[in-house]
C-alpha cells in the first residue's frame, strides 16, 4: 500500500511539474486594421482590428448583434486568467454587455451589464454570483478574472473591474467557490452590443497553465 501511495504521488508531482505557466500580453498597435490576424480566433460575430483613442483594438462590430466572441493564446489544463481594458459605448437607452472568460466556450465569464448595473459571473445560462458596478459610456474600464485550483477538487474563481485610469481594487469584487471544473480550455472575450455600437478591447493579459508543446 505504501508502494502505491509513492506511486501515486509521484505521478502528480509529475504531471503538476509537466504544466507550464504561459503569459500573454496581447496588443494591437503591430496589426494591420481590417481582419483580425491568425492570434485572435473569431468563435461568433463580427470581429476586427480598429483604431480607438490613437491606439489599436480588438474590436467587436455590432454587425450582427449578437454574443460575439474570440479566443486567445493557448488552452489551459489547470489556473487561468484573463485582464483587459474595455471600452463601450451606449446609444439611447439601448447599452452594451461584455467581459472575459477562462477555461473556453462553457468556462467561467465574468460580464459588465450596463443594463442592470452590475458584474455578473455567469456559467452557461446561470448566473453564479452578482454584485452592483456603475459603467460609464466611452470610458475605458478593466475588467479582470482569475480561476485557481485549491486543494483537491476545489476552485477558487474570482472577478474585478474597475477605472481603466485608477488602481486595481486590492479584494476581489466578485468570489466563488467551485468542485466541478477540468479547468480546461482557452480565454476569450465577449460582448453583446445591443447598443448598435462597437466595444474596443485593449491591453489583454493572460496567464494559463498549460500542456509543454510538442517538440
């Protein structure tokens, strides 16, 4: 029995050693405006490369209005994180709806909803946790969300947002507490432009647990 229990633990010092932190930092100043380059890879909706502000984005086009996405740097198999710096606009009293994700298309998103004036954590069709945010039309915010495997079978999810122009908040917003994920899969963007207006997507910082490429 303990030969067994050596073995096993052994096999997860290898197989925790044999994943790699991969980091992002993820820009468009060196793009070409018009179609997005082979790094952003469109899942739905119309997306592009834009100038906003002097500066180079990722842009999502609200042609089709619809939940646009696009995923980025390489898949997870363990911790991820995603940051960016979001600009939205609105147009009446029609607003937009946007965020990051990890851990791919059924993964964690952690969404600004100017209608309800909130953050929102939303997996699937469910909304996980919500807390009160004040979003201002055409000014650029962070947003900011972290997944991490605990002991065991346990994840911790967290989710930030705030002024693009101030210091991010020490605490977390938004904190949730999971046991069912494989922690598997790629981060991406998102926004849901009702407004008919674009939303600008700069300054994205990933880091993921990742598989070694194959030599």
């Amino acid at each position: 029995m303990k030969r067994l229990l050596l073995a096993a633990s052994l096999f997860a010092a290898c197989s925790l050693h044999a994943q790699q932190l991969q980091t992002f930092n993820i820009t468009a100043d060196d793009w070409t405006e018009g179609e997005p380059p082979k790094e952003v890879f469109v899942v739905d909706g119309t997306i592009k490369i834009a100038a906003r502000d002097g500066n180079k984005a990722i842009v999502i086009d609200p042609n089709p209005i619809t939940d646009a996405s696009a995923q980025l740097g390489v898949s997870a198999a363990g911790n991820a994180s995603i940051e960016a710096r979001i600009l939205a606009i609105k147009r009446g009293r029609s607003t937009p709806r946007f965020g990051v994700s990890v851990h791919g298309m059924s993964g964690h998103r952690l969404i600004v909803n100017a209608a309800k004036k909130s953050l929102d954590l939303v997996k699937g069709d469910q909304t996980l946790a919500s807390v009160p945010f004040a979003w201002t039309s055409e000014v650029w915010v962070k947003v900011k969300l972290e997944a991490k495997k605990g002991a065991g079978d346990a994840w911790t999810i967290t989710g930030k947002a705030w002024a693009a122009d101030a210091a991010e908040p020490a605490e977390p917003l938004i904190k949730h507490e999971d046991s069912k994920l494989k922690g598997q899969g790629k981060c991406a963007i998102w926004a849901t432009p009702f407004s008919g207006e674009p939303v600008f997507f700069d300054d994205i910082k990933i880091s993921v647990e990742a598989a070694p490429a194959a030599p």
